[in-house]
C-alpha cells in the first residue's frame, strides 16, 4: 500500500491510497468515522481533476482540538481491533 499525502493542515489531511478498493475504503472510512475528534470522513476514486478513475483520495476533517494525521492513526487501529475480533469471533464459531 502506498500512502501519498495530497493536502495537510491541522484539521484536514487528504491523501491518496495506492491500489485500494470500495472494500477496504468503506472498512476505513466507517472507522474513521467512529473514532472521536473526526467530524467528517470520505472518499473518492474518481475526482473531477483526474478525468477519470484514479486511486482512491480519502479527505478527514477534525475537530479544532484533533489533529487530522493523528486522527487517521487511530482509525487505521480502529480497523486492525475490528479484524482481530472478527477473526476471533469466527474461531470462536467454527
């Protein structure tokens, strides 16, 4: 995966996400979502600037006391503690 960072201020930060799908950028920006201090999350695969599909460019915006890289930081964990208790529900049930 390769990261690229687009645009960054103290409450926003836009990047560019290498080889990414729908499937993980919904799983990360629902995350990120969830975690606190971010008030917005999205992103797009096909900005107007590119005249067509591109890698997948997720904007976070943050409250005024939640500075944006640290708020993706916590979202991206938030994703790897939701797959360890997916996969530990899924032992668990087999």
């Amino acid at each position: 995966m390769e990261l690229r960072v687009i645009e960054k201020e103290p409450t926003m930060i836009s990047i560019e996400i290498a080889g990414e799908s729908h499937t993980f950028m919904n799983v990360l920006k629902g995350a990120l979502l969830e975690t606190e201090g971010i008030t917005a999350a999205t992103y797009d695969v096909n900005p107007e600037q590119s005249g067509g599909q591109t890698d997948p460019v997720l904007t976070i915006k943050t409250d005024e006391q939640t500075d944006a890289l640290d708020a993706l930081e916590a979202g991206a964990e938030r994703v790897i503690e939701k797959s360890n208790d997916f996969t530990d529900a899924f032992e668990a049930a087999a």
